[in-house]
C-alpha cells in the first residue's frame, strides 16, 4: 500500500478535495463508480502538476488496498442510501481500526447511526462537515468533525493541512463522538441561511424602502464589508449586485427568477431546534422566507387580490440598516449557538462553542469579522447566551433601536422582512423580564386542569374556574 488516504466519488468537491489532499503532499488513493471520471481526474490532477501523488483505482478491492493501515477512506457520495450502500460495499475489505470518513452534507442522526453500526465492526465513522463550496474544498474548507477520537487523530495531520487557516490556525477540529460534525455542519447552514436572508431583506428595504438601485445598493454593501458586518457573504453580495446581463445591459439580479431553491439543511436545523425546544426563529424565518419564495404563482395572485404594496418611502438611514442587519445577525447566531449548546447536554457531545467559533472565521460560508469577535467573547466562557456576552450587549443596546426602526419601516411600507421581524421580537420576549405565559397558563389549568404556580406560594395551584360547558 502506498497512499495515505482514500477517497471514493469524484464529483466536483471530492475531486477538489482529492486535488487539494495531493497538494498538500499526500499520496491519495482514488475511486468512483463510474470509471471514466477516474480518468478525467487523473488527467486534471496531470494538468495542475499532482498525478504523481495520485493513485487512481477502478477496482473497489484493490483501491482499498492500495490505502496505508490503518485505513483512512474519504467518502464524498449523495447523502442518503448511496452513503450506506457505499459502507455495505466497502465493510467485508476493511479491517479493524479502519475509518470511513463521510464529508457530504448528511443528517446528523444518520452519521449517529452509522456511527454506532461501525463502531459494533470495530471500523471508525467520522462523520464530517466540510463548508466553503468548490473553492474551498480545493484550497482550504472549515472541516467539523465527529466521530470515533481515535480514528480522527490518525486523519488529523491531512486534514488540518487541507483546511483553510485563519492567522495561521487551521479551521478543522474535533467536536465530539458521533453526529456531532454534521450536527455543527447543520447548524453552520441554518445560519447560513438566517444571514442570507437577512441580507436580501436588507437589500430589499434598499430597492422597495429607500427606491436604490442594484448598483447603488452594491457601492453601499462593498461600504459594509470594510465595517464591523465585513463577511464573505456581504462581499459576495456586492458582486452579485453590481453584476451585468451581457445579452440585455440590465442588473443580472433583476432579471433573476425570485424563487430560492433549498436542499433541506436549513429546515433540519429549524427541526432540530424544536426537537431541542430551543427558540430559533430567525432560522425558522429564513426556511419559511425560502418556502414563501418558491410559490411564485400564490404571491402574484394574492398581490392582485390585496394590491400591490404601498412601498412608502422608509424613512430610515443606511446606518440603521447596518446596524439592523448587525442587530438581527448577533440574535440568529446566538439562536443557532443556543441550539448547539442545548445538543451538547441532551447528547452527551461536549461542543467546543469557542472552537466552533474560531473554525467558521476561515473557509466556510459565513466566515467573518463578526466570528473573530464571538470565538473571543465564547472564549471567555460564562455566558449561556450570545445576547448576554458582555461585548455583545454592548453591541445590541444601540442596535437593537435600529432594528426596530427598519422592522417599523417594514411594516409601515408593506415590504417583508420575515427574519428581521422574527429576531426582533425573539430579541424583545428574551429581554422581558415579566411575561404573558402567565394567562397563558392560567388558560390551560382552565380547560385542562394543567395547573400554575403563584409567585408568592411554593407549589403548582389550580384556580376555581366557571363551567362553561352548554352556555
Ligand atoms: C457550505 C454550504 C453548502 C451548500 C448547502 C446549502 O457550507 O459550503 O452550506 O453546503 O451551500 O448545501 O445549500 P442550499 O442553499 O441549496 O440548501
């Protein structure tokens, strides 16, 4: 055996993977189904200068021991049934100590599962988040993983070598035993989503609010991306805004179907959240924006049914809109952290919140300024909420005002900002120290004798309530 690692399905990221693992001085074994694309693999990897550490293999058997014990195999197929049907195919050939390593975007409680089934053949499965796209899978992801530890420190050196660095520190860690990487993989996504919706909203106040135009409104995110918003995201938004449809002359952005397509990350993290019953509404918001997008059809209709909107001009300023955005990004990250921690206690992972933090400044989709801050703040430990880190409560004491000014805009000018909204008000129930689940409660022992406590007397009470039955 002469590779260091293998890696089986040769689409666009594992074959990027592949590329960056040879790269990076390793000898990688490689394998896909269909063996012409082993071919056109070995003839990419010729023209970047690789082919000598590659090790190309169209037979399962013989790719396999071609791998250096004990095993390291890469798996990068559709998630779902292709993943477990590659296991079943590559289990009689493994031997103790081996690992499957799985780097698609799978459900955590599959990569658990499948987690548990190895673990009874003493083979390790690392379940593996991998983020950043095709350019990053090919010059450094942020990689999570989970799974077996040992098995992950004999695949560490590789992978902290693929992985993109921030000052110097690799953004690949260890998160915990099982499902945990593809659990952070999916809370990764959820914000994901959270942020890019908060953009568009913001962009929509833009071009509905304040009457900007797409090469306006991308001069004004460029602006942002130098300040404390500064992000992948918020860059990418600005070239997507600034972009030109060569056969019209017109904004691409205009001219593009508003309907988001979805691939299910997003909604399993607003599943899990309510699984864990962990508040995530500015996640559950931008699923929610994504779904209301993609009927096209019912928005025209009911647009002729209530009339357009008014569209009244917002009368907000572009620092509030900065400061909005900002306000309703620290709310959905604490969200998706609050839900991290609760899956940490109630599956026994111990997440790292800080090193989380710190593997998503480089490589991945939200990378930021913004998490620089956080793994620093989550660093110093103490707080069980984003919203109460001290540098963040400073933060939001003035953002929080801006916010609501654009949410009001929003509402006054009938334009909607479904997820801004949604971390408002998360914001405003998280911060009241009095309540109204009192009536709430006081409903329930009413029809259902489900009791209360009084704030002055130990112990659950029920009130003397009227029969309303046959009036
Ligand atoms: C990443 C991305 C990547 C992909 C997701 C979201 O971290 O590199 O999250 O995994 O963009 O699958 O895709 P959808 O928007 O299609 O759900």
């Amino acid at each position: 055996a002469s590779a260091d690692i293998g890696l089986i399905g040769l689409a666009v990221m594992g074959s990027n993977l592949a590329l960056n693992i040879a790269e990076n001085g390793y000898t990688i074994a490689v394998h896909n189904r269909t063996a012409s694309k082993i071919d056109d693999f070995v003839a990419m990897a010729k023209q970047q200068g690789l082919d000598q550490k590659v090790v190309p293999e169209a037979d399962l058997v013989q790719f396999i021991q071609a791998v250096k014990r004990p095993r390291s195999i890469i798996i990068m197929v559709k998630a779902g049934k292709p993943v477990d049907e590659m296991i079943e195919q590559l289990l009689p050939h493994l031997e103790a100590g081996d690992a499957i390593l799985e780097c698609g975007n799978s459900l955590y409680t599959d990569s658990q599962r499948r987690y548990e089934y190895l673990k009874s053949k003493n083979i390790g499965f690392l379940g593996i988040g991998v983020s950043g796209g095709e350019e990053g899978a090919r010059h450094g992801p942020s990689i999570m993983v989970g799974g077996p530890e040992q098995q992950w420190k004999n695949a560490q050196p590789i992978l902290e070598a693929i992985s993109a660095k921030f000052n110097g520190e690799p953004c690949c860690a260890y998160l915990g035993e099982g499902g945990a990487g593809h659990f952070v993989k999916m809370i990764h996504n959820g914000i994901e989503y959270g942020d890019m919706q908060m953009i568009a909203e913001t962009y929509g106040v833009m071009r509905d609010g304040l009457g900007m135009n797409p090469a306006a409104a991308a001069k004004v995110f460029k602006d942002w991306n130098q300040g404390p918003l500064n992000s992948y995201l918020i860059e990418i938004t600005g070239y997507v805004l600034e972009a030109i449809e060569p056969r019209t002359g017109k904004p691409l952005v205009e001219l593009i179907l508003d309907k988001a397509g979805q691939k299910g990350t997003g909604t399993w993290t607003a599943i899990a959240a309510q699984q864990l019953a962990v508040p995530a509404t500015a996640i559950e918001g931008a699923v929610a924006a994504r779904s209301i997008s993609s009927r096209k059809e019912e928005r025209v209709a009911a647009e002729a049914a209530y009339g357009k909107p008014s569209a009244g001009k917002a009368d907000v300023s572009l620092d509030d809109l900065e400061q909005a955005l900002l306000a309703g990004k620290i709310v959905s990250y604490a969200q998706g952290f609050a839900v991290l921690s609760k899956a940490s206690e109630e599956f026994g992972w111990n997440l790292p919140l800080a090193t989380i933090a710190k593997i998503w400044r480089a490589g991945c989709i939200i990378r930021s300024r913004f998490l620089d801050q956080m793994s620093a703040a989550y660093a110093k430990g103490g707080a069980t909420n984003l919203l109460m880190v001290p540098d963040f409560v400073t933060i939001m004491q003035d953002a929080h005002k801006s916010l609501r000014k654009i949410v009001a805009a929003g509402a006054i000018g009938e334009f909607p900002l479904i997820c801004l909204s949604a971390s408002l008000a998360y914001f405003d129930s998280y911060r009241q120290a009095q309540g109204t689940a009192n009536l709430t409660q006081g409903q329930r022992d009413f029809f259902g004798a489900h009791g209360f406590i009084l704030t002055d007397r130990e112990g659950e009470q029920h009130g003397k309530w009227p029969s309303t039955l046959g009036k």
